[in-house]
C-alpha cells in the first residue's frame, strides 16, 4: 500500500468513525459500541461490529438498518455497508464476545436476583 493509499484509508476510516459519533450517540449512550472491523476502499466495502450493549438489544437490527442506509448516502467512497452484533455467527470480532442476558437466567451470580437492565432514562 503507498502512502497515497494508506493516508487515504485513515482519512476514510476517521470520516466513518466521526459519521457513526455524530449520527449514533445512542450507541454509546446505551453502553454500546461501534467500530470498524474491516474497510476495503477499492471497492467502498466497510464492515462495522456493535458490541457491548448492542448484542442482543432489541432495537439493534434498526440501529443497523440506519447505519446501512445513512452511510452510502453520507459517505460518498461507501458503496456498501456490513454490519452486525457479532451475534449471528459472526463471532465477537474482538468486540468483548458478550452475549445477551435476560431477567431471571441462571448465571454466575448465584443467589443474586436480576431484575434486567436499568432505563437509561
């Protein structure tokens, strides 16, 4: 990679960091993440995870879907946007590999009752 090309990758890569901050607070608001695993700017093909509370949110298919949609029309190099959770056999993709807990599940916390997670509201 030239370092044309390589200045021209952490350009791109520093645009979709600050499209998701600007168009996403929620995400980290909410305890969540967002970050991007893999970005091919030959071909304008970026793959972004959500971790943390993302995986297994209810809403986090339509944080996606936005994520999808907004970014090829924002971010003109974009041609295509993968995104996921890390939950449908993806795997963590490094992201901390949580999965998704519900009220009343046995866990490691013998004995504690869970009440499921706090509104952030």
């Amino acid at each position: 990679m030239s370092t044309d090309s390589a200045d021209a990758e952490s350009e791109l890569r520093e645009e979709i960091t600050n499209f998701l901050r600007r168009n996403f607070p929620q995400i980290q608001m909410h305890g969540g993440s967002a970050a991007i695993s893999h970005l091919d700017t030959e071909t304008g093909e970026v793959h972004v995870q959500l971790g943390g509370a993302c995986s297994g949110c209810g809403i986090s298919p339509m944080t996606i879907q936005a994520i999808k949609s907004r970014m090829v029309k924002e971010i003109p190099e974009i041609e295509e946007v993968h995104a996921d959770t890390g939950l449908n056999g993806g795997g963590g993709g490094g992201m901390g590999g949580m999965s998704p807990s519900f009220p009343g599940e046995e866990g490691d916390d013998a004995g504690e009752e869970d009440e499921g997670p706090q509104a952030p509201f």
